[in-house]
C-alpha cells in the first residue's frame, strides 16, 4: 500500500521518530490512515468526515461490509490503540455522518 510506503520512507530514509507523526485522514483518506494506525507506530490519529467502509459510501445503507473492500474502517477501527480524533460534520451530504 502506498500508505505504508510513504511511512517507510519517513521513518527509514528521512529518519522521522513514528512516536512523532500524527495519522491525519479526511474523507476515503480516512481509509489508508485508518490501515497505517493499525500495522505501524504513531502518536496519533485524526479522522476528519470519515468513511466506515469504501462500498458503503457508494451503496447507501449497506448493513455490513464485504471482502475485497479495502477500506473497512468500522472493522478496524477499534483496532487503534493511540489517541484518535473524529471530527465530522452532521451537515455533511457527501459522506454523511450516518455512513
């Protein structure tokens, strides 16, 4: 994942201490951030107008997620074991705070 690439080279070639980096992720960038909090060391996490799952933005009240969707926050999220802040919108109509 591109996400994890881009943490490997923070961390190994720039040298960048991960107890330094906060995760930010806004929107379907709250997926792969989502992804780093849980393979890799960081600080913190903020979530900014989250998505729970890639299919469930595109299929409105799907009760469930399903395999092959890569980004299945609402299954990984009790997963972060660092301070998280979730900011989101209840005004929000392109990725409703519902979903």
């Amino acid at each position: 994942m591109d996400v994890e690439a881009a943490y490997d080279y923070l961390t190994y070639v720039r040298g960048v201490n991960p107890h330094t980096i906060v995760a930010y992720g806004r929107s379907i960038g709250s997926g792969p951030t989502v992804h780093i909090a849980v393979k890799r060391s960081v600080l913190g996490v903020v979530l900014q107008s989250p998505i729970s799952s890639v299919y469930k933005v595109k299929v409105y009240r799907l009760p469930c997620t399903i395999p092959g969707d890569m980004f299945r926050n609402e299954d990984k999220v009790d997963r972060i074991n660092v301070p998280t802040l979730i900011l989101h919108g209840t005004k929000d109509n392109v990725v409703p705070i519902s979903i």
